[in-house]
C-alpha cells in the first residue's frame, strides 16, 4: 500500500483516489515558489518534529517548521529557552525522513546566533548540513538584520520571526501579545528591516488584527500569523496544539481535534483488556510450528 493511501485512512479521508492524485501534483516547494505566493493562495504551515507527523502533514502543508516549541509540547520543558542545537538537529532529521514536497524549515534554537553572524551562519549551516533541510528561522526584527543578511548572502535562506518572540520572554516579562498602539510603529519597521537583509519570509506572532494587517501590506515577502490576522499570507499552528496533544491552548489556536481523549481512551482499553487477562488473544499471538 502506497504512503498516500495510508496516510488517506489514518485521516478518515472520504476520497483517498483524490488526495492521492492531488499530492502527486503538488510541486516541490522551494523558497522562490514560497515566495512567489505572496497576495496569492493562503500558505498552509504546521509544526512537525516526528517522521510520522512530517509525513502527515506533508500532504497538504506547504511548509512544515520544525519548531523550538519541541522543548515545551516533546521534551516537557516550561519554555523553549532550553532547547539546543542538538534537540533542533535530531528532530529536523526524523522530519526529513517523512517529508517530500513541503519546504522544511529549522528553527534556529536560543543562543545559537544572537552572538555573532559568524556564530549564526556556522549554526545555521550546521542545521543544514546535518538535516538536509532547505532553510532557518531566527527570532528579531532589525536587531538581527545584519546577521539575517550575512545568512542570505552566503547562501541560508531565512524566515525572520517578529511580533511576540517567545526567545525573549524574560525580557518581556512573560508571553505577551503586541497590542497596544505605540508598539506598531516599531514592529513594522522589523518587518521592513528583515526583508531589507533579505529574509524570504517572516512570521508575525501575537499581535493585533490591524498591526498584522499593516505589517502584511508593508512588505512584498510573505507574512506567516499565528495569533495574528487572517489577512496575513499563511497561517501556522503547533500540530500538537491543533490536534489536541498538549494540554494548555493559547488563545490564537483552534482545536481541530481531540486526539488527547482519543489516546487516554485506548490507554485505558488496553489496561482493562491486560488486567482481565482478555489481551492478548488469539489472533495476537504466534502459534507452534512443527520443526522440520
């Protein structure tokens, strides 16, 4: 059975022939063909950190981000501020080994580049070495564009990530929403900044309709939102989040399943079935062959 059609009915997809012949249409993404598509279709972006999943969603994203947010709903961790070049390495591999057509990008994890470009671009091309992946994504806005643009100009494709920076959060007291109004100015000229050093696209997270608004009109690469704003040119969410794999849910997100009451049902079926000795059954076994 071929990798799309098993993928069709882990989904409960009505139609497998369909998503079968519509992902064998769907081109290679690469950075040009990204960002040729802003003011065009919506982009569709997920998280991934598993071959699994990659191969999930590869089916439909355009591009899948294989996150630092790994530390909070993989390892356990409070924030993302403990995730190491290795976490971010090991888990772009597996998601290498799943996805074919998506464009995969690799978060650069904290203090992996704020030291120096020279520091960035040996990290970054480490991460693109060892993963086989096609691109970084680093948190600032004009800060960084000067280690953004050394990246671009030696060949590292960046997405830049600006608004709310989970990174920063010590500094900023917490995970907190732009939304006041003397904020906007400064968070558009981030935008223009990184697009300026040549990011080829950049995450908007955690700010006001209308400043995602001005942020997506003020720039000619694409905008990706999360908690940000319709109009943006993409959306991305957490797949763990989406799918209802981690406990707490942010406001910007919507919960396209269940998947946490799915597991702990057949978690609790199993137990029962082993503790009344009713698994395994015969059909789960192996039975005794005659040596020959």
């Amino acid at each position: 059975m071929s990798t799309t059609s098993t993928i069709s009915k882990k989904l409960a997809v009505s139609d497998p022939d369909q998503i079968s012949e519509n992902y064998a249409k769907k081109k290679k993404m690469t950075v040009p063909l990204f960002t040729g598509r802003k003011g065009g279709d919506p982009l569709v972006c997920l998280t991934a950190y598993t071959a699994h999943v990659a191969r999930l969603v590869d089916e439909q994203a355009d591009m899948i981000l294989v996150g630092d947010s790994l530390g909070m709903v993989i390892h356990g961790m409070p924030n993302t501020l403990g995730v190491t070049m290795e976490h971010m390495i090991m888990h772009g591999q597996a998601v290498m080994r799943g996805a074919e057509k998506a464009l995969v990008v690799v978060d650069m994890p904290f203090g992996s580049f704020e030291e120096s470009p020279e520091v960035a671009f040996r990290n970054a091309s480490r991460i693109i070495k060892e993963t086989g992946c096609t691109a970084v994504k680093l948190e600032g806005g004009a800060e960084m564009a000067g280690t953004i643009e050394y990246l671009s100009t030696r060949g590292i494709p960046v997405m830049a990530h600006i608004g709310l920076m989970p990174q920063q959060m010590n500094t900023a007291g917490g995970f907190k929403a732009v939304r006041e109004q003397d904020q906007f100015d400064a968070v558009v000229s981030d935008a223009k900044a990184v697009e300026a050093a040549g990011a080829f696209s950049v995450v908007v997270e955690g700010v006001a309709v209308r400043l995602a608004n001005e942020v997506t009109n003020a720039v000619s690469i694409p905008t990706i939102g999360i908690g940000a704003s319709v109009e943006c040119d993409g959306q991305i969410l957490v797949f763990e989040d989406m799918v209802g794999l981690f406990p707490r849910v942010p406001t910007f997100v919507k919960r396209y399943g269940n998947m946490e009451d799915m597991m702990r049902d057949a978690i609790t079926r199993y137990s029962e079935e082993v503790r009344k000795r009713a698994f395994p059954t015969d059909e789960h076994t192996y039975k005794a062959k005659e040596s020959s």
